[in-house]
C-alpha cells in the first residue's frame, strides 16, 4: 500500500476544518479514584490539510481556556485556576501534529505538540475515520475520532491533594476525546 492511496483512503486530499456545531473536544479524568469527571471546551477550532501523500499532512488547532465546561461552575473556575490550566496566563490550549502514521484501514496515530499550562510535550493521538458524507450545504464531511492520555504532571498542573485512603482528588492521567466532524474546503 502506498503512502497517497493510503492517505485518500484516510483523509482526501484538501484542507478540511472543524465544523464546531458538530464536534467535542472533551476529557476525561477520575476523581477519588472512583468516579470519572468529565469535561470539554466549548470554544474550540482546528484544521487538517493533507496533501498527495501522508508525510504532506497536518493538523492543528486550539481551545479557549476560559469554555471550559464540565458541569459544575465552582469546578470549571478552579480549573481555571493556576492550581490547573492558569487561564489568565495561558488562555489557550494549542495543538500542533508532526507526523501521521496509518495503523489500518481507518485508522491513524497522529503525534504532535501539545501547549497547556505554558508546557509543550509531545503526545500521540489514535484516530479513526467514522464516517463519510455531505452536509446540508453539500459540502463534503467527514467523521474523525481521535483518543489520547496526558499527564496533569507533565504540564505543571499544581492540584495534587491525596486524601486518607492513598486516592488523588483528581487523578494525573487524563483521557483526551476528540469527536469531530469536518468539512472540505473549496
């Protein structure tokens, strides 16, 4: 299999951006040890760009600091904090991709540069195409999900209180889920 025809079976070829209506750009994180938290950005955007072969692509994107929603308002205004994103001094998460690999016929790993907290680290995202189709416009859409694992601690996020029976509040593994929907650029 080839590096083009496996990209055009993945992605065609174009510039494709983030219809936001569609998509989430959500986590996941226990706390206590025994529940999961979970949470997204309501302000968000991103772009992929793939040209005739994989090495051409790219994807990129960020999230507003200040959407975060996970319910709970006392929550989302420490998180917020400097205990966690500092959102006065890093108002946005950024995402860039250095390289996609293809793991199977819809799927890809996708490594990149993520900034939170004023920290750059490398993490790899798994992806999978959903979905082909065409939006109420006619414009051609596509479904992709994409999964990763940050540490909390690994971006200098300060929150660590541990309680009596040896569980964290909020764990330092977090679950990253991307569900998007994008559409091609003319």
């Amino acid at each position: 299999m080839t590096t083009s025809a496996t990209t055009s079976t993945l992605i065609p070829v174009g510039t494709w951006v983030v219809d936001q209506a569609h998509s989430k750009a959500g986590f996941a994180v226990k706390h206590l040890g025994v529940s999961t938290v979970r949470g997204e950005f309501r302000e968000f955007e991103g772009t992929i760009e793939v040209g005739e072969s994989l090495e051409d692509a790219r994807a990129y994107g960020t999230a507003k600091v200040e959407s975060i929603d996970t319910g709970v308002a006392d929550r989302d205004a420490h998180l917020r904090s400097p205990d966690f994103f500092d959102a006065e001094k890093n108002p946005e998460i950024r995402f860039e991709s250095k390289r996609f690999e293809v793991t199977g016929e819809d799927t890809f790993k996708v490594v990149g540069d993520l900034t939170m907290n004023g920290v750059t680290r490398e993490v790899e995202l798994e992806a999978e195409v959903t979905g082909v189709g065409e939006n109420m416009e006619g414009k051609q859409v596509l479904g992709i999900e994409a999964n990763g694992v940050v540490s909390r601690k690994d971006f200098q996020m300060k929150f660590n209180a541990v309680l009596g029976s040896g569980n964290a509040v909020v764990a330092d593994k977090v679950k990253l889920q991307l569900d998007l929907e994008v559409v091609k650029q003319a």
